[in-house]
C-alpha cells in the first residue's frame, strides 16, 4: 500500500505552482504588517501591493506565522487522510519560521511530522520542497524521503542579486552582508546562504550587469556539479531582468525545465524592488 505522505511549507519558501498546487500540499502563510494592519502573506496581499508600499515610502513589516495556523494547516492534512508529513522552512539562520514550525508539531498527536531546514530562502527553499514532492510522488517510503531531502539541503544553492541593500539592512536581515553597506566603491553583490543559512556576499561586481553574468555564471556551475539537478529563477518587480536570465538559462540548459515565479511579499519586503534569484537544488 502506497504511503500518504503531506508536504507542508512557509510562503517564504517560494515554492513553484505546479508543486504547491498538488493536492497534499499546504502553505502557511507568513505574516505581512502594513497601516496598522496584519495581512496573509499571497492570500491577503500580493507582491505588487508591497512594491506599491514601499515606493509610498510605507514599508511593511513581517511576523512568522503563528503556532496556531501552523497547526491549522496540520489538521488540513490530518482530515484529508495524512497522517505522515514533511515540512520544510526557510533557513533557521534568517527566520524564527522554522522553530514555530517544530513547536506547532510537537503537538500533533497520531501524527508523525519532520521538519527540515533548508538552510535558504525563497526559490532555493521552494526547489528543496519540490524535490521532496517529487520523492512523495515517486512512492520512496518516508523514512528515505527525509534523508534523501537532508542530504540535499548540503548539496543545494540559492543565488540572488539586488539593486539595494537598503531593505535587508532595514528589516535586519542582512547577515554577512552587513560590512558591505555604503560601500563608496558601490559594489554591487551577489548573495548567498552560507552552510549555516545566514546570507553572504558570493561575489562582487562593479555594475548590475557583471553581477547578473556573475550570478549566471555561479548557477550554472552549481548546476554542472550533477546529473540530477532541479533549477528555478525567481524575480522581485522587474520582469526585464527574468526574461534576460531566463533566456540565459534556456541557451546553457534547452532540455531542462526550469520553474520561474515571483518573490513572495514577505521576502519582497526586506529585499525591495529589482531582485533576480537562480537556486538550483541538487541531489
């Protein structure tokens, strides 16, 4: 008999459509605070509404989701029949998502629930989930899903470039990114997550356009380190420079699918407008 395994994940993990659309799949979403208000993060406001915010100079704050809709989205589950589930956060090292996420499934009795880390964010995250999607659907028994997704996380990359660093020293999110802040040279970065999750500057370049060939240049050489590699590149308000790394990423790989999509509006908050990010997940 065929296991029903569920895959729960934060809206921060900006998991593709064709995955999260699949039927044993739930999002929790994060919260996002604007005029005094708590909004749904992608069920009440959407990533345009947060640009919209932020060139009004009214910029959101974030919340993780409370352990009580964490648990609600449990029980979605629970009722359709699974009693095994998967969960997979954005990086302990960014966010306290992951840590409510094991609280809120302490508590679920009859239910076995594994949280993983992804020790990344947005689109490297979401690739992470539709990796253990595709281990669900392939009928892998659960104990081996888990370590099959485990030994990802080590493998797997996210990649991101921004106009500004402006947002992320706002919101706090910075990390190691911290020491590059009104740089006189403006260097623009290209930023990863280090081994512990905690974001870095990868590379540095001169103009946006070095950055951008400096990011390509680092996905497709994650991507070249295997033969099993899922690969997605995701944008924050500026589908110019998607439909340029886009067409890139089709020239390096024409007969791979490469998921695309938009940054959730929590991370679209401390990231601002101009992101472009490539993760490429690994087996």
């Amino acid at each position: 008999m065929v296991e029903k395994i569920g895959l729960l994940v934060d809206s921060a993990s900006d998991v593709p459509t064709e995955i999260k659309d699949q039927a044993n799949v739930e999002v929790v979403p994060l919260v996002v605070v604007a005029n005094g208000q708590e909004y749904l993060d992608r069920v009440t406001i959407q990533p345009q509404e947060v640009y919209q915010l932020i060139e009004e100079g009214n910029i959101p704050k974030t919340a993780s989701a409370t352990l009580g809709m964490v648990s609600q989205h449990i029980e979605k589950l629970r009722h359709r029949g699974y009693r095994k589930i998967i969960a997979i956060t954005i990086s302990s090292g960014l966010s306290v998502t992951n840590q409510g996420f094991k609280q809120a499934c302490d508590d679920t009795d009859g239910m076995k629930v594994t949280v993983i880390d992804s020790k990344s964010i947005g689109i490297g995250s979401g690739l992470i989930a539709a990796y253990a999607e595709d281990l669900i659907n392939a009928n892998y028994d659960y104990p081996e899903i888990i370590e099959r997704v485990q030994r990802s996380v080590l493998k797997s990359h996210v990649y991101f470039y921004i106009s500004t660093l402006k947002y992320l020293k706002i919101g706090g999110r910075i990390g190691k990114v911290a020491g590059m802040v009104g740089s006189v040279l403006n260097i623009k970065p290209v930023i990863s997550c280090n081994s512990d999750g905690i974001y870095y500057p990868i590379a540095k370049a001169r103009s946006e356009k070095k950055a951008i060939s400096k990011l390509l240049n680092l996905a497709v050489g994650a991507a070249h380190t295997s033969d099993h590699f899922r690969i997605a590149v995701a944008q924050g308000n500026d589908k110019k420079i998607l439909a340029q790394v886009l067409n890139e990423l089709r020239n390096n790989f024409p007969n791979h699918q490469i998921y695309t999509g938009d940054v959730s509006p929590a991370l679209g908050v401390h990231t601002g407008p101009g992101l472009i990010g490539i993760a490429v997940q690994t087996n």
